[in-house]
DNA sequence: TAATCTTGCTTCTAGAACGG
DNA sequence: CCGTTCTAGAAGCAAGATTA
C-alpha cells in the first residue's frame, strides 16, 4: 500500500478500560499506542488526559507516514524535523479564523489576536506526550533503546551519565522545548457583563453565568453537578475539582441561586436528587455538555460581536477578589481553589480589562460572591 | 537557606466545521 | 437555532534550580 493511502484517526471506544484508540486506514487499532493508552489508564490518568495524548501521537504517526520513518526507527533527527515543521506549518485550525493575517479578535475586548502558526504550548504538549510515549516503549522493548526525544535541560539526557562528581546542569529549556508567553488573565468589564447577561435567553443559561462568575467554576465542574450539589440554604454549591477530583463547597452569590431556583421550577420538574443539574434545551433532554453550552456562549458572541470564552467568566471572578484590598490573598486562593498560592498570583494587580482602563477599587463586584 | 522563578507534565478549555 | 466532531492550546501543579 502506498504511503499516501495511508492513514490514522483517533476514535472513541465504549470500553471503559481504553476510553480512546487510534486506528489505521482498515479501522485496526495500533496495538503500540492502544498498549501505551492501556497504562496511561492503568496509571489513574483522566479519560480527557488519555484522548488529548492520543491526539498527540496521532499527529506524530501521521507525520511519520509522510516522512516514511517507522515509529521504532526514528532517531532525535527526526524529532527535530517534526519540531521544525510545527514551528514554520500553517496551522489549518487557524486558516480560516485569521485569513490574511489580519487582526480579527478583540476590537471589545482588548484580547490579542494570534498567530497563523502552531502555538509554542502545543509543540511542548507533543514533545512530553512524545518522550512519554518513547519512555514506555523502551521500558517494554518495543521501542528504540535510546528515546529520540531529549530530556529535559541542554544536552541529552539520554547519552549523558550524571556522575555525581561533576557539577550539576543547570536547569534550562531543554532541547526543542519553545519559550511559552507569560500568561494574562481576562477580566471581562461590567459593563459587558451586564450586556452579555441581557442577551442570555434562557434561565438556564442566566443561571449558568451567573453561577460561572460567582463560584468561578470551571465549565466542566458546573456542568457535572447534580441536585444534591446545592446547598440552598448555605448559599454553596458542591464542584468536583479539576486534578484533585475531590468535592468542593464554593460560596456563590444569591443572584446567581434566585435564577437557578427559577430554572429549576420551571424548566425541571421531577428532578431526581442525583440526576443531572443542566440539560439541554431540546429533545432529547440529554445532560448539558462543555461543547453544547460553549457553543451557548458563541451564539451570544456572534450577536453582540464579542470573542468571549467561558473561563473568562471565572477570571472575571478572580480578579475582582484579587483586586478587593479588603480581601487577603489566600482567601481569593481559597476561592479559586487553587492547590499553590503561585496560581491565585496572575489575579492579582490586573484591572477590570487589558484595554487599560482604570482598576475600579471600590466599586463592588455585582456578580461575585462573598 | 528561605523565597522566587522555570520547566515539564497532566488535565482541562478553545476554535472551526458541520449536522439535524 | 441548538448541538456534535475533530484538533489545538491554556491552566494548574510540583520539583528543582536560581536568586535574594
């Protein structure tokens, strides 16, 4: 068979033991990468973690057709090669969003518009999920002896003995690792919150934003609550963190419950305790997912011409605690429920929107809780 | 040597096309 | 209009190096 007839998708299975696989072109499983999905598994990683990994590898293979490389016979040349392609390719995601080049985001919101290419965070995620793989396979002889990825810091981790008597590498970016930007938390400004708000069309909807930007949940954490997950009477709701996938109490606003309530009552009648909080609008009622109320938000962008993503909603929240002096630090961490105090950091000293307008102190925030 | 900064890895969200 | 599918990218954390 010729390379060009060639071909891999990744597709989701029913088994919960190997959520994803990635077959070829005859619908086959690649036996390697199934067996390196099966230990991500087996390693509790998260089945959101195992199909972003085989995207990853996905990429990998399909690059490795092109170049008429057998994944076991690859060498560092050609890791430097696919990085090299990443770093100069036109990412065809972007094609279409940014087609001549020309700024199409952020005229409201002050966000950056982005480059044509493959973000510096992307080709890192492929180089970890890469050396990962190539680590696996070594360790159950199907691979090369010798990962073609380097390791972390200059040089090679691979080829280099770390005698303890010669001094130690200092840590830097290792080898085809890219230089990621600092990142900016937004803030959306109250007066398009407010706009964004009267646009929403639904109670669910008006309940779901409301709730986003006072508990700064991520959409996921929302979207997985149950009934059993309200405390009505302590003005909390229960969320499932993200990593720690433990239970949380978060303290919301009562704005945000009196439009929950009004959802509840009209929209769901008989919910069962343990029955999912939000479902979709239409039949079939099936529970909301992130794709369906992201898409919510898009609707809403195209109306009132705005580029605004969910988590903006609760960065939004963070940073006004994070700019309420009468609030310490810890407790915005607390808030945002972040593990190290570094991730509640960012929030603080940015203002209402990066368009530069002032830090409105003072000034209460509407939407927020506490 | 305590505080701060960088890096790499894991986990989740974002962008665009398409479908009923 | 409301939602799904297929890739891309940001967020969060811990460990180790660096700086104060």
């Amino acid at each position: 068979m010729k390379a060009d007839q060639r071909t891999y998708e990744v597709v989701a299975t029913a088994d919960q033991g190997l959520p994803f696989v990635m077959v070829d072109e005859t619908g086959v499983p690649v036996a390697v990468i199934a067996d390196y999905l099966r230990e991500l598994v087996a390693s509790d990683c998260s089945p959101l973690t195992v199909r972003s990994y085989a995207f990853d590898l996905l990429t990998w293979f399909r690059f490795l057709l092109v170049e008429e490389v057998d994944w076991e016979q690859v060498t560092r040349t050609q890791v430097r090669d696919y990085v090299l392609m990443l770093r100069s390719a036109v990412n065809p995601q972007r094609r279409s969003a940014n087609p001549e080049g020309q700024v199409g985001r952020g005229s409201r919101t002050g966000k950056h518009p982005r480059s044509p290419g493959y973000a510096p965070a992307t080709i890192n995620h492929r180089l970890a999920v890469l050396a990962s793989f190539y680590d696996f396979s070594k360790r159950t002889g199907a691979g090369p002896l010798v990962n073609p990825v380097p390791g972390p810091g200059p040089g090679d981790r691979n080829m280099r003995h770390q005698s303890p008597l010669e001094p130690r590498t200092p840590s830097r970016r290792g080898s085809y690792r890219q230089k990621t930007p600092e990142l900016v938390p937004r803030a959306i400004p109250d007066d398009l919150y407010h706009e964004v708000f009267e646009a929403l069309a639904s109670d669910r909807d008006r309940a779901i934003v409301a709730l986003l930007v006072s508990s700064a949940a991520r959409a996921t954490e929302l979207l997985g609550m149950t009934a059993t997950d309200v405390d009505w009477g302590g003005q909390r709701i229960r969320l499932i963190g993200k990593g720690t996938r433990q239970p949380e109490w978060v303290a919301v606003s009562p704005d945000s419950l009196m439009w929950l309530g009004r959802y509840l009552a009209r929209e769901r009648p008989g919910l069962e305790p343990n029955g999912a909080l939000w479902l979709t609008l239409r039949r079939p009622h099936r529970p909301l997912k992130y794709q369906a109320l992201r898409a919510m938000l898009l609707r809403v962008n195209a109306k009132l011409g705005l580029d605004l993503v969910l988590h903006d909603f609760r960065h939004t929240c963070g940073i006004r605690l994070a700019n309420d002096p009468s609030i310490p630090i810890t407790d915005v961490q607390a808030h945002l429920r972040h593990r190290t105090l570094a991730s509640s950091e960012p929030y603080r000293a940015r203002r209402w929107s990066s368009r530069g307008r002032g830090c409105r102190r003072g000034s209460a925030p509407p939407a927020c809780a506490r």
